[in-house]
C-alpha cells in the first residue's frame, strides 16, 4: 500500500470518494465550464462570431481607407511643393544660367522660412557651394530624380534629425541641384493618424464584441425560454405557454404559433379524457344489455322462441354500438385533418339535393314534408363523403325532433352564396334548443332529451362541427321562430 492509500484509510475516503469530493468543493467552477461548453455548441454563438466577423472586416476597411486617403493627400502635397519649386528653379536657371540660380538659391537659403524647405548647390565632387544644408547629404544618390535624406535641424538651441525628401538635378557641367523638404510633420501627422485610427478601431471592435454578444445573448435567451416551455409540457404541464414580448419580430411570431399549437394540443388531449369518460359512461349500459340478453338466450330451453329474440336483440344493440363507434372514427378523421388529401371540387347545391333523396322516405313515412331550396352553382373543395355524413345528420336530427303537434312538419334545406361564403342551412319547426345550451350541443355524447328514448348517441352535431372546422368553415345554431335553424358557412370556390 502506497503512503498516499496509508494516509487515505484513516479518513475513511477511496479514490471515488475524494473525487466526490473534489466536485462538490468546486460546483460553480464544474457549472461555469458546463455552461461555456453549451455557449460553444449554439447557433446563437455562431451567429455572433459572423456579425463579429463582418464587424471587424467593416471597419478595418474603413480605417485601412481613412489611413491611406490622408497618407496620400501628405504625400500629395509634399510633391505638388517640391515641383513648384523645382519648376520655378529650372526657369531661373534657363534665363540667368548658373550664377542666377545660384543667386536665386542663396536668397531662398537665408534665414529661417519656416516651411522645412533645403537647398543646395554643388559641384561636380559634391562641394557645397550655396544652400542651407551643411553638406551632401550621407547616403544620398547621386541621380537625377526623387532621393530621401535626413538633415540637422536645429530646434530650441538643439539639434534634431529630421527626415526630408526631396528631387536631385544634375545640370549641365555635372553641378547637381538638390531642393527638399523637411517630412517630420508629415510623419508625425501620419503616426498620429495611425495611433488615433487604431484606438479607433480597437474601440469600435469592442462595442462590436459587446453587441455580439448582447445580440447572442439575447437570442440564446429567447430559445431558452421555448426549450425551457417545451420541457414543462414533455413533463405534463399543458397549460404552459411561451413568453410574448410584443415586439411583433420572428421570435414572437414564433412564440404565438408555438401557443397556438400547444391550445390546439391541450384541447385534443381534454377532447380525448372527455370522450374516455363518456364512453366509458355510455356504452356501460348498452353493453350490460347486450350481456344480458346473451345470457338469457343461453339459459332458454333449445326448443323456445326466446333465444332467437334475444339474439336479435343482442345484434341489434350490437348495430347500436358499432355505430357510436363508427362516428367517434369519423370525428377522429375530421379532427386530424388525415382526409384533406381526398378534398374535391363539390357543388353544395347537389350534395344536398342527394342527401335530400336519400331522407325523403323517411320524411314521407314521419309525415314531414322536405324541401329544397339551392343557388346552382355554388362551389366549394371538401371531401365528400364526410360532408355527405354531416349533412345527413343534420337531416336525421331534424326529422327526429323537428316535428309539432300544433303546426306543420316540414324541414327546408336551403343552399346560397354571398360573396366569397356558400351557405347550407336546415330548418325545421321543432321546438328548438334554448339558447343557452347551443354551444354545449356540440359535444361529445350530449343529449337534451332527458329520457334518451330516441335512438342516437349525441354524437352527430360533434360530428357536424368537426366536418366543419376541417373544411375552414362554421357552425351555428340559431332559432327559426318556432324552430331551429342550423346554418353551415364553408369558403366558395370561385367561379
């Protein structure tokens, strides 16, 4: 065992323990290092380091431009100068030869001009013979053209060198012409212009770093606070919701179509618990029935009537519930949307006038008389057969219980159009539904009848309003004075 083990026994503590340990003495260190390495992972931090990017190419082509702008009107007009100069000379030079010039630089060379102008005359060795400057400056060539030198300068009783550049002419007998300037001011504006630039741009690259991250940081908190909703919801809490801002920008148009989903979310998954509750609570019944009366034709002796009715009555309860089935699958279809891809160009006007044929029977036998009242030509995009199956329970509710003692029995089917909207609507002269319970009607399994005689399983205005929404359309009900009116509204095709 190692000294290191030795010392570690006493403590209690093996090496998971101490490692253990290790985190807990450093969480804020373990939670700032998670967090940078997610920051690094975002695309909200990719997104800043590009407008960084871009940023800093901005401006250092802005200051590169600056820089070399001023650079060159400096150099521009040291140039424009020195050929002044130069052009005046050479004019002197070929009116009065070579003492004029001389005369002319000697005059130029005294005193202090103050504008950094030198001049010098020498013969062909490189004697001076009249100027301000001392001697032939160290290094210079000795060709016609531009040359840069440095002189002495003095400045407050000492001597500085200073830089100055300048154009060197031979004339003829080889006696050179030398006519500069002094460039320290030049130079110091540049180097002045640089430090200011630089400080600049290391200003400007700050607040551009500053901004980035802001901008991500911003960004990255909004996507926050939808992955930090979607996680709620994932854990069972449907009644969260994104954030809204009211900026109008991406993210709140994203935040409401978000919410907008989670409600549609929510209602499906309260349409679901409701219907497992009414079915659970509607179909107990029927089925205790239908076990009864299978039980009763087993218990019947072979040779008696019994069994037989009780098997017709089984089957008929059977017919019975495989129908409230059926429309809980309709609904489902329409609800989902799954049947948009079978959507076809439909005359309204004709739907209605087959559904109308197919119920006049039945209308005959109950005693009503059946109308149909249509606009030809009123188009609109659906799915056929589930429009069919709702206009076919409208009928059905209306020859069951439009009917009166004391006035006619007669339901109208009427088809129109106005404007961009196709309208159905089924009246009868019933005794209607009261007002208030005209939203509730559209439930699952709601049925006004107390005694729940009538054949049905309150599950075709559902169905109804189901086949509507899926079709962009409305459903209301409205009172027909005695009666009720149910008024369908889809968007027409147009012509």
């Amino acid at each position: 065992m190692s000294g290191t083990d030795t010392l570690r026994q006493p403590l209690g503590l093996s090496g998971r323990d101490e490692a253990a340990a290790k985190a807990r003495r450093w969480p804020a260190g373990r939670e700032l290092w998670r967090g940078a390495r997610r920051l690094l992972k975002t695309h909200a931090l990719r997104l800043a380091v590009l407008y960084f990017a871009v940023f800093a190419a901005s401006v250092f082509g802005v200051l590169l431009f600056v820089y070399w702008t001023s650079a060159d009107f400096v150099e521009r007009q040291t140039e424009a100068t020195l050929d002044a100069e130069i052009t005046g000379l050479a004019e002197q030079y070929a009116q009065r030869g070579l003492s004029g010039l001389i005369q002319i630089v000697a005059a130029r060379s005294a005193g202090d001009r103050g504008d950094g102008m030198f001049y010098l005359v020498t013969t062909p060795s490189g004697t001076p013979i009249v100027g301000n400057i001392a001697g032939w400056p160290a290094g210079a060539k000795v060709k016609s053209g531009p040359v840069s030198f440095t002189v002495e300068v003095p400045v407050k009783g000492n001597v500085e060198i200073h830089p100055a550049r300048g154009m060197l002419i031979v004339i003829p007998d080889n006696y050179r012409l030398l006519v500069g300037r002094d460039i320290s001011d030049a130079a110091t504006f540049r180097h002045r212009i640089k430090t200011t630039l630089l400080w600049s741009g290391l200003v400007a690259l700050g607040a551009g770093l500053i901004g980035g991250s802001v901008m991500s940081r911003n960004l990255l908190r909004r996507v926050e606070q939808v992955n930090r909703t979607a996680e709620r919801v994932v854990a069972g809490n449907l009644s969260d919701r994104v954030p809204l801002r009211g900026t109008r920008d991406e993210f709140d148009q994203l935040a409401a179509n978000l919410n907008g989903m989670l409600d549609q979310i929510e209602r499906l998954m309260t349409a679901m618990r409701e219907v497992t509750d009414n079915v659970a609570h509607d179909l107990k019944t029927p089925l205790a029935r239908l076990r009864a009366r299978l039980e009763l034709a087993l218990l019947s002796p072979p040779n008696a009537a019994a069994p037989g009715e009780a098997i017709r009555a089984a089957i008929d309860e059977a017919d019975r519930l495989l129908a409230t089935f059926n429309a809980l699958l309709s609904i489902t279809e329409a609800e989902s949307g799954a049947s948009r891809n079978r959507a076809e160009p439909l005359d309204l006007g004709e739907l209605a006038r087959a559904a109308a044929e197919l119920y006049e029977p039945v209308a005959e036998e109950n005693g009503f008389a059946l109308y149909v009242r249509s606009t030809p030509g009123v188009m609109i995009r659906g799915d056929r057969h589930l429009l069919s199956q709702a206009v076919a329970n409208l009928l059905d509710n209306a020859l069951k219980y439009g009917g009166g003692s004391d006035r006619p029995s007669e339901v109208v089917l009427a088809v129109t159009q106005h404007d961009d909207r196709a309208t159905l609507e089924i009246s009868d002269r019933g005794p209607g539904i009261p007002a208030a319970d005209r939203d509730s009607v559209f439930d699952r399994f709601v049925r006004l009848e107390p005694s729940r005689s009538t054949p049905g399983n309150g599950l075709g205005l559902s169905l109804v309003r189901a086949v509507a929404r899926l079709h962009d359309g409305t459903v209301a009900l409205a009172d027909n004075g005695p009666g009720l009116t149910v008024h369908l509204e889809f968007p027409a095709l147009a012509g």
